[in-house]
C-alpha cells in the first residue's frame, strides 16, 4: 500500500564535529521519504519556492518518489541552520526562514486523496488538519510535530491529535506536552488525547512504544558513526510507516519489526550528511543490518 | 559457585520527591549482595563502624548473606547523604563522611580466598587491589568505580583494570575515563586498558556491553515507578554477576541473559527507598520480570 507523507522540504544548512554543509536537501518529508520508499511507493505532499534547485528535483524523482503534490510557489523554499556539538544528541538551531512555508496549503490530486497511510511529519497543526481533510478514508494516520507547535499551537496540535492513530514525539515533546517526567507516564497521557499508539523518540538512547495492549522499548543500534543527526527522527518513522504500509496488517508482531526497522533506517542516517547515506539504501541493507540488531538485543 | 564482594555498606540518607530515609541501610556492596543472593552464596567484604545497628548485621543474616569478613572498626560508619530531582537519573551528593572506610584494610578468610566469582563495588582502587592480591585463583573478576577515584587516584585505577576481567561503569564514568562522548567509542578505550568486557550502564536508558566478540545493548525495563534509584547500578551488576556464577559457564548467550537480569533486578529496586524492594524478592519474581521484559524488547 502507497503511502502519503505531508510535510517539509527543506534546504539545510549544518555544522557538526565531522564538518560544515551549505543548502542541502531536508526537511522532515523528504528525510521520511528516502526511508519509507524502501518498502512501498510514497507521494510527496510538501512545498518548495522557486530558488529550489532542479537537481533536487530530479535526485527526489530518481529515488521513485511521487512528486504530483510537491508544489513550487512563489518566493523561498524553507531553510533551517543548525548545529550540533559534543554527543550530537539535540540540534540548537541557528536559524529558520519559513518562506513559502508561511502561506502554504497542500493540495493532493483525487488519485491520492484514496491513498490508506497517511503520515503528518512536521509543520503548522493547523495545516496537518487540512490536508486530513482531503484524505476520503485513511486507515493508518501517523502524526508528528515539535516544541515550537506545543508551546504557540497547543490547542490546534490537541486537536489534529483527536484524529490520528500514531503519534511519534522525541522525548522533550513527550515531557512538554504532557507535563511528566517519567516517559511511561508521559506516554500514557498522550494515549489520552486520542492516539491508540505512542511512540518517543529517544535520540541516541533509543525508542518507547506505547498502546493499551502493549509496551514495547529498544534502545539504538550501537554505533560510533554519528556524522549528522539531522533527520533521523523522520527517517525512523519512515522505516516504521513504511514496514506497516508494506505489511498491510497490523497486530504488535508487525509494529515490534516496524519499529526495529525504523530504527536501522534511523541509523543510517546519522552515518553521513543529509541524505547521502539513505539516499543510497536498498531494502537488503536494511534487511542485513536488523539481522545484527537482532543480535545486539535478543537475549 | 559463590560470589565474594568487595565495597561499602552504608548509612544512606535520601530524599526524592517521593519521601526522604534517614540513616536506612545503603552501601555499593549491600545493593549488589541483595540482588546476587538471589542466584548464590554471597560473601560481603566490607567495614562498618561501632554505631552500625544490630537490626541491620540481623537483617543482612536474614537475607543468607555470608558476614565472615564484614568488619566492625572502631569509628563511625560511613555516610551518604544525597537527593534526586526531575528525572531521577542522577543523584546530587549533599554529604559524604568516610568514617571507618578511610582507613579500611578488607581480610577474608581462608576459605574466601578460593572464591572463584570476585566483584570490587565502589571503594578506593588500592583497596580493591588489595582485595584481589588475598584471592588464589579467581575465574572472573568484575569491577565498579566512580568518577572521584577516576578524577583522583586514575593511576591506582588503571592499575587495578589491568587485573580484572568486567569494568562496570556508568555513561559519565565511561566519557569521563576515555575522553570520548560517543559511548562505543569510549568502550572500545576502555577495552584497550586490559578488562575483556565492558558494561556501561546507562539508567533509565539501559546498558550496553561490549567486548571484541559481541555488542550488546538493552533499554531498561520500562516502569512508571520510580521512587528511589540509589543502588540501581550496584544492584544491576548483583544481577548480572549472580546469574554468571550460577551459570557456571560464560558465553554470549550466558552474558547476554545475566544483562537481562541485571536490567530487571535494577528495576525493582527503584520502585522503593533502599533495599525495601529487593530484600523482599525471590528468583521467581525477577524469572516472572524478565519473560515481561522479553516481550518489551523481542521483536
């Protein structure tokens, strides 16, 4: 089953231990993409100004994506700069220009408004909501956000959660959101807002899932390659998104390997600069290394 | 086989924002006794002072522990005061007063002397060297420490690392030691300075092991009840050292299930003040833990 991911694309800017890149390709949907289209055809539904270069275009195309959703409007495409310092675990972001972010409002053609698996990666709520509008029946919604929307969109966030499914948050946002320090307990309450499925994100240290009929944790696959976090948080998804959309049923054995799976991809992707080691990926890689993990967790 | 343990047994004065304990029974090398007495014999190796009560010799007796070599010096007992805020994954030392441990000089008896299963709890290095220059033939010796010996005595304890087989650190500890932030990279230094395995525990993010054969890494079992972690690490390595000794044998996936119950026996000992937890279980209780842990992390 194809999937539709809304969100950003971005041009990036990022400074870490390992080096300085200038204007590459991001964003929280493109990041998605390069995991998720390992497994199942996915229809990017985002917005980029009209300084975005072609070759970004064309490199998105030849990774199989569908790009009928991917708008050019007038005036600049999103940037971020950020940089990461000691353990690379939290980006401090240096600067954000919405651009054409600001004033946008997807569209998806009648072919994509059928399409099942739906996944909401970061941008205004109030935008998430909109394009939920347009989808006729999804079967699986998979939402996720960050501080900035918690803390001046609350409202608007609490409600785009009574519509969906999963929602995947880092553990900062788990705590903000839900005011508990504790990660079970935070977990629990963000069940409570609507979503039957809670998954946080823990960076370097790994991953919650939480539902009321199960719990599930695994910890990152240990690695000393961290070039650039950048992004693993949506590439996670994608490779959790993308399992269950491949999988196309849903009991806690397809989530557990969803979640490993996300996982793998997570890592990556923090082996190189932006997309440049998920970009290169097949299914087998993918495959290889959660045979390893398995190793490193089974017991 | 038997486990001989070497480390403190202290006065613990603690305060969470779950309650505050005056004076309960604490010490690195009580906490380990309480979880490896649940696999095998455990012999303490420790000091305490005149004012040490009787109800606390009486209840480590109760709880089968061999007291031959648990000195009482003339002195006062040593003293931990300390609290937890927030997160409850480190503590804030508030007092520390050595009494009897500053001038500590541990004997065992003849019999000790054969113990094959050796772990040195957090005291002064040269103690611990000490220790094992009084013990025939030892088959696996595991090793804790802390940052204040790192910082203060480095030399003393890169001596005594040469000697032993399992370092058991925590994330700080770990960095701290190698110089490195990325936490497999700092294992891989601290293989380099002689113990053929490496643990470091992680809190509430779990544990990862490594050696030259296998990596192996687990979350902490996933609990919402945390009410004091004092002792976790100690009563983590009681685990993993108990089930080794009872295994009797050592390979990955002995190592890897001692890990695993290492990981639940440190679960239960935060969900109350000291020992008030652990003293209480039997091999049954961690057993029926740890299948619930498998169904956290088996994917």
């Amino acid at each position: 089953m194809s999937i539709l991911v809304l969100g950003t694309v971005a041009l990036d800017s990022v400074k870490t231990p390992f080096g300085f890149r200038r204007n590459i390709l991001g964003g929280s949907a493109a990041h998605f993409s390069m995991s998720a289209r390992l497994f199942t055809p996915v229809n990017l539904v985002a917005v980029v100004g009209q300084d975005f270069p072609g070759k970004h275009i064309k490199f998105l195309e030849e990774k199989g994506l569908i790009l009928t959703s991917l708008n050019r409007d007038k005036g600049k495409t999103f940037r971020w700069e950020g940089k990461y310092e000691g353990d690379l675990n939290s980006a401090l972001t240096l600067n954000t220009e919405l651009g054409v972010l600001s004033t946008f409002q997807p569209t998806v053609s009648a072919k994509q408004k059928k399409i099942k698996y739906i996944f909401l990666a970061n941008v205004d709520p109030d935008i998430q909501r909109h394009l939920l509008g347009h989808i006729h029946s999804p079967r699986l919604i998979g939402l996720d956000s960050m501080n900035y929307w918690i803390h001046h969109k609350r409202k608007e966030l609490l409600r785009a959660l009574k519509l969906i499914d999963i929602y995947v948050a880092n553990d900062q946002e788990a705590r903000s959101l839900s005011g508990e320090t504790n990660l079970l307990k935070s977990a629990r309450y963000l069940r409570s807002l609507g979503p039957k499925m809670i998954l946080i994100k823990k960076g370097e240290h790994g991953v919650l899932f939480y539902s009321d009929k199960f719990i599930f944790s695994l910890p990152a696959y240990p690695t000393d390659k961290v070039i650039d976090p950048t992004g693993a948080g949506d590439t996670f998804a994608g490779g959790f998104m993308g399992y269950l959309a491949r999988a196309k049923k849903l009991n806690a054995a397809v989530i557990k390997k969803a979640l490993a799976f996300g996982t793998v991809a997570a890592s990556f992707n923090v082996e190189d600069f932006g997309m440049d080691k998920t970009s290169r990926l097949t299914l087998e890689d993918l495959e290889k290394r959660l045979i390893r993990f398995r190793n490193c967790v089974v017991f």
